[in-house]
C-alpha cells in the first residue's frame, strides 16, 4: 500500500483530466493537495469536496500558469498555508491544432507559455522550498508526442519534448538536494483535452485501434504512475520517462 500521509502536493490543471485523477488518487494515499485551476472554479470545488470527504486537505489555486507573478503568488499562499510543498505535479497544459506554414504565432507562443513556460514558471518557485527541506518529489507530465512527433501538433510536441529534457537535466541537478525529478508521457487518454476528437466515433474506434492493448485509458491509469514516481517504491527513480500508452510507443527514456 503506498502512504503518502503528512505530504503536501500541488497539483496543477487539477480540475480536470489526469490532474483531476491524480489529485484524488494522491489524496486517497493520505496526501493533503493543492488543486491548481486557471477558470473552472465549479469543477475545482468539486475536485476539493472529494478531496475533503476522503478526510484530506484541499487548496484551491486559481491562477493563470503562464504568469509568473500569479505562479508566485500561488506558490505564496501554499507555503503561508502550509509552510511546505513536498510534491509538484506539472499537469496543466494544452494541445491545439496548429499547421505549419500556416500557424498564426499566437498559436505557437500560447502553446509555449502554458506547456513550457508554465512548468518553469512553478517549478522554479517551488524548488527553493524542496532545497530548504532537503526533499522533494517533481513528476511532468508529458506526451508520447514527445518521442515521436505529431502531424498538425508540431506545437504541442515540442513543448512536450521540453519537458523530457528539462527533466533529465533538474534529476541530476537536484540529486543532491534529494529532490526526485520524473517524467510520465501518456498517449491517447479519454479526457475532456481529447473530448472534441473524440466525439467522432470512427476516429476513436481507429485510435483504439492502433493501441496495441486495445483501450483508451481513462485519466486514472496515468494518475497510478504519478503516484508511484511520488511515492518510497520509486526512492531510487530519477530522471525517468514513464511511458504511460498502452504499447503504442516503444522507447526507452
């Protein structure tokens, strides 16, 4: 049984999705957890009421991830809560259609600042705090579009790819410090990210398809590898890519 009790996690994007499933998950291990949302405040305080009835302590953190000030102040008002953070799990993200050759740069740049810069934006700020304690667990989340590049995402998979990067660079980076850094890159997920593609039954059934497992996950089988890359069974990872896509890529990180 993994035993998170007495830990303190934000999570962000948590409203929703993988990050929604990873909040409850992460709680239900006997985390208190800090569900980071940009404007669905509705679906926040219902993460938040789920939270509290498993017997957990839940912030809400609205703040808009690819500002650095609001990221600050988010970090902020946990540690002035808590005095701690011990886990981080960068979730928030988009995936938009993007052209090349014909993508305005707007489209790129939001790509950026949410995917990229949002993740340096928190990760920077909770870092120091990780130091202090001389402990921490840091878990991105990614996308197998990293690994093998993605037609009409080209966006969306260079941020992603990033983040294998920034990855491997803060595990040895912050080794010393006994902070944790990991990585899990999920393929197809039936999640509201993926919820307009989806609503094309042919499409999905293809998806399917090409998934050697023969499913879409739902957000809570890419939640269980977060909560295992956070936990004492993976005191001995760092700098990993979890590969989390039912056999559709193979590739070692």
């Amino acid at each position: 049984m993994i035993k998170l009790n007495g830990r303190k996690a934000l999570i962000t994007g948590a409203s929703r999705g993988i990050g929604r499933a990873a909040a409850i998950m992460l709680a239900q291990a006997g985390a208190d957890v800090a569900v980071h949302y940009q404007k669905n405040e509705a679906a926040a305080r219902e993460v938040r009421e789920k939270i509290e009835a498993i017997g957990r302590q839940c912030l809400l953190c609205p703040a808009e991830i690819s500002i650095r000030a609001e990221v600050e102040r988010m970090v902020d008002s946990i540690i002035k809560a808590w005095g701690r953070i011990d886990i981080l799990v960068n979730n928030a993200g988009i995936w938009t259609y993007g052209e090349m050759g014909d993508m305005p740069e707007e489209v790129w740049r939001e790509t950026m600042a949410v995917n990229l810069d949002g993740v340096y934006y928190v990760t920077n700020a909770v870092v120091p705090w990780m130091k202090k304690q001389n402990a921490g667990w840091i878990v991105n989340v990614a996308s197998t579009a990293a690994v093998r590049g993605e037609a009409f995402h080209s966006h969306y998979a260079a941020s992603k790819g990033a983040l294998l990067a920034l990855t491997k660079s803060l595990a040895v980076e912050l080794a010393p410090y006994n902070i944790r850094v990991n990585c899990v890159a999920p393929g197809w997920v039936d999640t509201d990210m993926c919820a307009e593609v989806f609503s094309d039954p042919e499409f999905k059934e293809k998806v399917r398809q090409s998934i050697p497992l023969k499913r879409i996950p739902p957000p809570e089988d890419i939640a269980g590898p977060i909560l295992f890359l956070v936990s004492d069974l993976a005191l001995h990872v760092t700098g990993e890519i979890l590969n989390v896509n039912g056999g559709s890529v193979l590739c070692g990180g």
